[in-house]
C-alpha cells in the first residue's frame, strides 16, 4: 500500500533546477563520449560547460582533472618527449 506524502513532506524544486539538469547532463555525457573517442580536447571543454551550470559537482570536478592529464599527456606525446 502507497501512502501518499503531505504536500509539505514532498521535495521542492528550486527554480531553474530540471532546467540546469536538461543542461548539465547532456554536457557530462558528451565529455565522457570524447573523452572515449579520445577527443581530449572537446571532452574537457563540454565538461567545462557542465561546470558552467553546476560548479560545485564531484564528478564534473573529478573528471576536469582527468582530461587535464590526458590532454597534458596527449601534448607530450605530439611534441615528442
């Protein structure tokens, strides 16, 4: 049996919030999909522009980081070191 929530124990939606998620994901997934094609560059600047819309996410966080090294990896290996 379902018990139905009171209308003030339902979660509130902050203005502009599914908006912010139509953005931030859709940003996310495309860095994760270059960053496999090993499109370093265009997998860290989407992730730039989910970071954009939510500057304080982990996995955005995270994930700048790692593009950071591979792009720094990818320069050594095109320069020659």
């Amino acid at each position: 049996m379902i018990i139905p929530r009171k209308a003030s124990e339902r979660p509130r939606l902050v203005p502009g919030h599914f908006l912010a998620y139509q953005k931030f994901l859709p940003y996310l997934q495309l860095g994760v999909l270059y960053a496999r094609q090993g499109d370093w560059e265009k997998a860290y600047q989407y992730n730039e522009r989910a970071l954009d819309v939510f500057p304080r996410n982990a996995a955005a966080g995270l994930n700048r980081l790692y593009y950071q090294r591979c792009l720094g990896q990818a320069e050594e290996e095109a320069h020659g070191k």
